[in-house]
C-alpha cells in the first residue's frame, strides 16, 4: 500500500502509549502529525486494513500489516508512522508523550523533554 502526504507536518514526537506499542510491536511509535485532507491513499481503501472507527482509528497495509497512520482527534489530523515515509521528512519528534506508560524494558537516552500523559 502506498499513500501521498505533504510534508507540511505540524509536529512531532515518540509516543509510548499502549496502544500505539502494541499496534507498531516497538517501544514507541515516532509519528508526525498532519491535517487528514493533505494524506492521500495511492490504492483502493480496499488495501487496507483499519481498526476503530471515522473519529479514530489505526490503518495497517493488507499486505504486509505496518501500521502507516493513525486518525486522531476527532478525524481532523492523521499521525503518520515516520517508518513508513521514503523521504526524509523535515520535521523530527521534538518529545515522548505517554511516558507514564512507557514500556519498562525500554530506556529513554535522549534529552528530549518527556511528558507523562500528552504534551502540555
């Protein structure tokens, strides 16, 4: 499945949320956050699997299963996987959110501020 974004993103960070560890099978989940009208899918909705529903939801590719973005806040934004992007994007996750919940195997070594739930 391949998809087309602007790389207009508006931000950025890591986020270790249960969720968003169970659905990439990673400590974190780096995404960059965009308006959902400027993410295009380049196939038929067909190729691809989603779970939730229109407010919010995660969108898994058919045929391999990675996660390539999230539907948050009420439709409006996608949070795109940085994984799945084959350019290099100009934007970088400046925080982790949800540390609170952040696996415990998994050290944080950076020095980008942490945010126990979302990010004030």
């Amino acid at each position: 499945m391949r998809y087309t974004v602007l790389d207009a993103f508006l931000y950025a960070a890591n986020c270790h949320c249960s969720q968003c560890r169970r659905a990439t099978g990673s400590a974190f989940k780096p995404f960059a956050g965009i308006e959902r009208s400027k993410l295009t899918l380049a196939q038929d909705e067909g190729d691809v699997m989603r779970f939730g529903d229109d407010q919010g939801h995660d969108v898994h590719c058919r045929q391999c299963g990675s996660l390539l973005y999230s539907v948050v806040r009420d439709g409006a934004y996608v949070h795109v996987t940085m994984g799945t992007l084959d350019d290099e994007p100009s934007i970088r996750p400046d925080k982790h959110i949800f540390v609170g919940s952040k696996a415990e195997w998994f050290t944080i070594t950076d020095d980008l501020p942490q945010f126990t739930e979302h990010a004030a």
